[in-house]
C-alpha cells in the first residue's frame, strides 16, 4: 500500500520534470519572463522590458525566504546575464532585496557612473555580476530596505551591510524593467543565492504516440490500483 500510495504521489513531479531547491525558499518567475535556449543549447530565463506593453513591461525571477534571513547571513549573490536587446543601463537588469514590508535595495550589474547610468563591460555576450557581496563598487541604492535610504545617490556592499545588515530578507529577484524607451532583454543563468543555483528548467521531451499509450493505461492502472486498495482498506 505505502509503495504504491508513493509512486501516485511521484508521478506528477517526474511529468513535470521540476527543478528542486532549498527547502528554506520558494522560486518562481513573474512578468514578461521565458525559457529560451543559451550557449550550448543550455536553457537560460530571459527577461524582457518593452515600452509597448506598458504598465506590464516588466519581468524577472525570484527567490523568496520562507525563514528568517538576515541580510548578514547573505554570503553569495550573483548571476550571468547576456544583454540580447538594448543596453545596459536605466537601472536595470539588478537585483533587488527586499524586507518583510517589501521595501528594497537595489543591487546594479556594473558600476553606477554620474548620473545612474552603468558601465557594461563586455556588451552583447555572457559575463558575470561576480559575487556582490564581495564588491567594493558603489553598486547598492537603498531605497527603503530597514528603513534606510541612499537617495539617489550609491553606497557599496560594505556600507550598506554595516547599516542594514540585521534586517530580515523577505525576497531577492533578478528584475527587467528598464525598457523605457526601447525594448531591453537580459538572459540569466546560475542566478546564485547563497550557494543554491535557481537556473531554467529543461524542457520535458514530447514523448511518441505509442509511448503516450503506453504511459497513459500504465498511470490509469495505478491509479485503478491506488483506488482499489484503498476501497478494501475502508471496508
């Protein structure tokens, strides 16, 4: 009984072909965000930032705490992006942290020059943020996180650590949302939290006709099984 009440209880994840994480966070996607197909075929999330789908012209991923996190206790934070449209640049792609009122920090890919604007080293092809946890950039613009706020001005890791750094996170994402003017897409990849890697499912094969067959009467039989026992346990 507790075999086969088991193998009814896998059989979704293993049609869904999910892609597992700490159990201490919850993943997802929001937005204008998709699955395409990266270097070497390898999936990667692409995020997109289109004028012409204002207010919705914004997408990104994200990793939620279900636990207390403070803000000290982030160790790693980093992604690999290729910008495929557009520039780098009105404030995004980035990262942002935010606390349990929903008050973020924002984290830039790149330096923040004069006005806001961010240097891209290597445009148009994969490069990494690089840990930012271990930045000495001006790279973090609070914008409420803890109550504190940088205005529009930029402060490094270290600075904003030493003032926020017992402050709980609620959520950390990858955010697009800087197509203002033009459409702006950003592909991520190994998007690192901590040491967990929150990276695109592999799309599940589209298995043949007959196999479909196969697979459908083999599920209807432990389902009927599943049923069946249960019947005669509740007799």
């Amino acid at each position: 009984m507790k075999k086969v009440v088991v193998l009814a209880a896998l059989l979704p994840l293993a049609l869904a072909v999910p892609c597992l994480h700490a159990q201490s966070t919850s993943f997802g996607t929001y937005g204008e965000t998709s699955v395409v197909s990266g270097p070497g075929g390898t999936p990667v999330y692409q995020l997109t930032s289109n004028p012409a789908d204002a207010p919705n012209n914004y997408s990104g991923i994200y990793v939620q705490f279900n636990s207390a996190v403070a803000l000290s206790a982030l160790t790693t934070l980093s992604a690999d992006f290729d910008v495929t449209q557009g520039t780098l640049g009105n404030g995004a792609p980035r990262f942002s942290i935010g606390d349990n009122s929903n008050n973020e920090a924002y984290v830039y890919f790149g330096t923040p020059v004069g006005g806001g604007a961010l240097t891209d080293p290597t445009p148009g092809s994969w490069e990494s943020t690089g840990n930012v946890v271990d930045s000495t950039d001006l790279i973090v613009q609070n914008n409420g996180f803890g109550g504190g706020s940088t205005g529009a001005s930029y402060e490094t890791w270290a600075q904003f650590l030493s003032q926020e750094g017992t402050v709980d996170i609620n959520y950390i994402t990858v955010d697009e949302d800087g197509g203002f003017s033009s459409t702006q897409t950003t592909d991520i990849n190994n998007f690192n939290v901590n040491g967990t890697l929150y990276n695109a499912p592999a799309a599940a094969a589209t298995p043949e006709p007959s196999s479909l067959l196969l697979l459908g009467t083999t599920l209807c039989g432990a389902a009927g099984y599943v049923f069946r026992r249960r019947k005669a346990v509740s007799l």
